[in-house]
C-alpha cells in the first residue's frame, strides 16, 4: 500500500502560548521586534505547518513582524486562495497571545478567475472556527467591516490578482476609508520593467507612496515574490 504524503494543512496547531512578542521602541518610528523570537516561531511553528511557498522565510518574518508590531483588533486578508497566509496570521495570534480578530476573503464560487482556487479553497484553514472565512469582493467586504468598528486598528493583507489597476484601487480604496491603516502587499518584488513580473503591484506601489507621504515602506529584497509593509508614519 502507497502511503500518502499529507500536506502542511494537516499538522496540528502549536499549543496556545502565553509568550508575547518583544517589541522595542514602539512608540518611535520605525518598527522593532525580536527577530530571534520571531525567527524561532517561524522555524519550530509554522514551517510544519505551511512550509515556505509561497511565502519565503523572509517574507513570513515581515507577516509575523508587522504582526506582531502593529497589533491591530482585525487582520483582514484577501485573496484566501488554499489559505496558507490566513494561517500564518492565525498561528502567529494564537502563538503570541495577540488580541486580533482573523478574517479571510475570497471570490464567490461563481466567479471565474485566475487566481480563483476552486476545490482547494481555504484548505489551510476552514476546519479552524476562530477565523472567519468570507466571499466577496475583497476590498468591498473588508471595508465594510472596518465601517462597524467602534474602535481598533485594522491590518489590511492584499494578495489578490497582482494587476496594476486592482492594487491601486486596494491602496487608495484603504487610504480613503482607514484613517490608520498598515497594509502588506504580496508579489511586490522588482526586477526591472523588462523582466515582465510584478510591474503592476510595484507601479500601483510607487505611485501611492509619492501621492500620500505619511506612509513608511518596509520590504523584503533579493528575490521573487516580494512582499511590502506600509504603515502611516509616527511624527
């Protein structure tokens, strides 16, 4: 008999933990936490669990990081896909005692798309009941929801289909309703205009943080697929 090789999805969650993230200087500019903290959770907890594609160790040590820094009431991710992204925001919550509600969104069954994953939908996550799984358009679905927040910040996570005009209109659609937003985009890395990957979600990206000076960019460098962290910047 051939034994199967069960996916990430399957290995149980780490035990809930009491350790909260070590954060440096919160009050000042720039972002600062325990990388070594963070680096130990990646590699012991979410590594069994999710693997690394398509989500580099870099990339997950910007998610957890900003995560953990930014400590919104809600983390609001689109572009569920098998939600592997919406289970590493669940297990880095549970992990570091965070207080932030976990909300994914995808398209409607329906709707056809490139990106739409179909039978593989929410693979990753929809056996957990804390996190609430929603079809939608997502930046629609999201904003609508910070609508009803008396109080609490929201992180916003963008990794839908990647294209120029559907960034910038996440980017602004955000900056105009949220009056402190942080955002993590994915698929950000830039090549060159030659290299034919990614140009959109950079563009949308350039255009944005020329337009509205607030913003502080954070991001990984080196290498595909990229992922940015935008927050507003503390005078």
């Amino acid at each position: 008999m051939v034994k199967l090789k069960l996916p990430f999805s399957f290995h149980k969650s780490a035990a809930p933990s009491k350790i909260r993230p070590i954060i440096y200087h919160k009050n000042l500019k720039y972002p600062e936490v325990d990388n070594w903290q963070i680096s130990e959770f990646i590699v012991k907890v979410l590594v069994p669990i999710v693997g690394w594609h398509p989500y580099p160790l870099s990339e997950m040590q910007l998610m957890v990081g900003a995560l953990c820094w930014f400590q919104p009431k809600y983390i609001l991710d689109w572009g569920t896909h098998t939600g592997i992204a919406t289970r590493i925001f669940y297990e880095t919550v549970k992990y570091f005692n965070l207080k932030t509600k976990v909300i994914s969104i995808d398209l409607p069954e329906g709707v056809e798309h490139c990106e739409h994953p179909h039978q593989n939908y929410a693979l990753f996550v929809k056996h957990i009941p804390e996190i609430t799984l929603l079809r939608g358009d997502g930046l629609n679905t999201a904003l609508a929801i910070v609508s009803k927040m008396k109080l609490g910040k929201a992180l916003f996570f963008l990794d839908g289909d990647h294209e120029y005009e559907s960034v910038k209109r996440e980017l602004n659609g955000i900056h105009k309703k949220v009056k402190t937003p942080a955002m993590l985009l994915h698929d950000t890395f830039f090549q060159s205009g030659k290299s034919g990957y990614n140009t959109g979600p950079h563009r949308a990206i350039e255009e944005f943080l020329a337009k509205h000076k607030k913003y502080v960019q954070l991001k990984t460098v080196l290498g595909r697929p990229g992922m940015d962290f935008l927050y507003v910047s503390k005078k």
